[in-house]
C-alpha cells in the first residue's frame, strides 16, 4: 500500500461537542434499526394472524 492509502484511514480523536453530536447521530441510526425491525416483526405477527383466521373459517 502506498502512503496516501494509509493517511485516510487516520483520524484525529473528536472533540467533546463533535464525540457527543457523533453519539447522537449513532443513536438516531440505532434507533432507525429498532423502530424498522419493530415494524417488520409487526407485520409478521399481524400476517400470521391473518393467516389463523383464514384457516380456521
């Protein structure tokens, strides 16, 4: 590898007020994940029980 492949890859540690604005932004992307797979899982439960009303008529 050359030497400006490698000067990308180091980072300067963040400041306070840059680390917290970074926390926040990974806990926005955090909670995106939970609320999508809430609402995945929902769907599922709601089809399963469409499909148990649909069998047993």
């Amino acid at each position: 590898m050359r030497f400006y492949e490698f000067a990308s890859a180091i980072k300067k540690p963040l400041t306070a007020d840059q680390a917290k604005i970074q926390g926040m932004k990974n806990q926005v992307k955090n909670t995106q994940k939970t609320i999508k797979a809430e609402k995945a899982r929902q769907k599922i439960k709601a089809g399963q029980q469409q499909l148990l009303k649909a069998n047993s008529n």
